[in-house]
C-alpha cells in the first residue's frame, strides 16, 4: 500500500475491478462494498468500474466476465443494484461493456439498448470498450457501429482499446496484439458524440517493447484530438 499512497499523493486515480458481478442473482456483498469504499477512500478514487456481467453466483466467484439476459426483468433487477452499489461507494459507478461468445435465448433486449437504459435509469456511468463491442459483434453478428451510435455520448467516462485473436469463427478478447483498424474506426466515431473522453489501451500478454505501445497510445491521442477538430468544424460541440 506504501507505493499506491506514493502514486496517490501525485496522481488523480481511478479504479477499475473484475469481481463485482453487478449482473448476478446474489444479493449485494456488503463487506466486498465496504472494502472497496475503503481503498476508494485512502486514494481519493475518482470513480469506480466494473463489468456489466456476473462472475459467479451463491456466493462463489470464478472470476470470468460471464454474458447477461437481457430483458426487463434483468434490467429492473439490475438497475436497483447499481443503485444500491452506488450509495455505498458514495461515488460514481461506472460499467464497461464486457466481450460475450455466447448469448441466452431470453434475451429480448439489444446489447447496446440494454446498456443505455441502464447508464440512464440508473444514473451510472458507462466505460466503452470498443474492442469489446467488436470482438461481440464479430461473434454474434450484429453491426458494431449501431452500437456504438445508441451509446449516450454524454454517459461515457472512459474508452478502452485492446488487440484480440481472430480465429476464424470467432474472436477471444485477448489484449495481446494490435488496436485493427475497425477498432480504431468504433474509437474514432464515438469520440465524434463525446468529443473526446480518458482512453487507457490494454496490452496484458506478449507485451512489445515500450516504445511499440507508446506508439499505439499516441494514435489513440491523435484520433480522438482528429475527432474534436471534427467536431469543432461542424459546430455540434462545445456549443
């Protein structure tokens, strides 16, 4: 904890988890809550962020991203507990999009339309994760940029960016190679409705030098500064 005060005393920070299984059955963990309030406190946290999934259920976590149903009676259960997650954080919740390979027969609900409604009737916040978004779309066969359009500009905090394995018949989120170019175009067509938002690239395996993933950073910079100019030219923001 010494060199996260460090880091703290010199940088705003946010934070970012896998294990709060926002979507699941199970009832709220009020100890998981009021150890993540704590460290949320000791580092003055901006916000905190999770995935829209489940991870596990009765209790037991197998720290996957599992897929949701979307349909009312899953948004109407889960809206009441990012409510509830939110008041005990007593700050910002905000959800990521999570990669999926399988979906549930029940679903009636869109993806996307599940994610705004959410994002809206909720009073949370949304982290994009536009690999995310096309690695499921390249799985599930829906178009990535209807997505991307249905997403509330104004609700989303943060992008992610990552590569991913392509194999044929499906793509594995993998965060080990390259941002492709269909990527990189999702990124730049929602930064044109946000006007630009905090972008962290993710690259956890077979990790290049660092000079390869600055590089991959700064196209991620020079995108979103193309799409405020864009912006800027056509007068739809900052108005």
């Amino acid at each position: 904890m010494y060199i996260l005060d460090q880091i703290a005393e010199r940088y705003p920070i946010v934070m970012h988890g896998v294990s709060m299984s926002i979507g699941s059955t199970d009832p709220i963990d009020r100890e998981y809550f009021r150890k993540l309030k704590a460290l949320a406190d000791r580092v003055n946290a901006g916000w905190v962020s999770d995935h829209l999934c489940w991870t596990g259920v009765a209790g037991t976590n197998i720290h996957d991203l599992l897929p949701m149903i979307y349909n009312e009676e899953t948004l109407k259960h889960t809206i009441a507990k990012v409510k509830l997650a939110s008041e005990l954080l007593e700050r910002p919740l905000i959800l990521e999009n999570a990669s999926s390979y399988a979906e549930f027969a029940a679903s009636d609900i869109s993806e996307w339309e599940f994610l705004a409604r959410l994002a809206v009737e909720a009073d949370c916040g949304i982290l994009l994760d536009v690999n995310n978004v096309y690695v499921s779309s390249y799985n599930h066969g829906f178009d990535p940029k209807v997505y991307v359009d249905a997403i509330p500009a104004d609700r989303i905090v943060q992008y992610h960016l990552a590569g991913h394995t392509n194999n044929g018949t499906h793509i594995i989120d993998t965060h080990d190679n390259f941002v492709i170019d269909e990527v990189w175009q999702l990124y730049h067509q929602s930064n044109q409705l946000t006007g630009g938002r905090s972008t962290l690239l993710e690259w956890d395996d077979n990790i290049p030098i660092f000079e390869v993933v600055h590089e991959e950073v700064l196209k991620a910079k020079a995108y979103r500064k193309q799409a405020q100019s864009e912006l800027l030219v056509t007068g739809s923001y900052g108005d």
